[in-house]
C-alpha cells in the first residue's frame, strides 16, 4: 500500500492497482492509389500486419476500423497520443497523411438530445 501525500486527506492505494489509461480517439488519412481496387485477400493481408504490429506494440492502442475509398484509406484507431499511431504505422509500413484527434462524435440521433 502507499499512502497518499495529500495534507488534506489520507487514502490508501494498492500497489498493484493498475493505472487508469486514457485514450484519445483519431482518424488517420492513407493515401493509397487504388486503394478502392484492392481485394480481399489485400485487405485481410493488410489487417493481419496491422494486428500483428498491435500485439507487439507493448502500449495501449486499438484499432477501431477503417474506410476505404478509391485512393485513400481513412482509419479510426484509439492510443494515448499521436506517436503511439506514427510507431504503429511505421512498424506496419503504412503511409500516413495526415492524423486528427477526434473531439466528439455526432450522429442523427445528436439532434434529439
């Protein structure tokens, strides 16, 4: 147990409590010429690298799923920050264009509350 250090109040915390992770959501643009073509054998080859390269990550990170479009593939992936994506990308040898922290999400149902 360690002991809080707070002057205010004492509260007793296991040591081996784990740490709550906080991840951010974010959309990572590929562009990928003919991306739209590719087959399933492509696409599942791909998948499997990415999930690979997750498993061996050692960080918090989730691949959430993806978009593909004739030339890009746009990507929802979950990490602690935007190096943990770059990392991911790197060691599966996936371009990146651009990556944008989501701050909310919106849907139909947003207008009803």
């Amino acid at each position: 147990m360690v002991k809080s250090r707070s002057p205010f109040f004492t509260m007793r915390i296991p040591k081996n409590r784990k740490k709550k992770i906080y991840m951010k959501k974010f959309i990572i643009e590929r562009k990928i010429a003919g991306a739209g073509a590719m087959t399933d054998e492509d696409l599942r080859d791909v998948s499997k690298t990415s999930n690979a390269v997750i498993s061996v990550l050692g960080k918090p990170y989730t691949w959430l799923e993806s978009f593909v479009t004739p030339d890009t593939v746009y990507c929802i992936h979950e990490a602690e920050n935007e190096d943990d994506i770059r990392e991911h990308s790197n060691c599966a040898s996936l371009p990146i264009n651009s990556i944008k922290e989501i701050k909310a999400t919106i849907g139909p149902s947003t207008a009803l509350t």
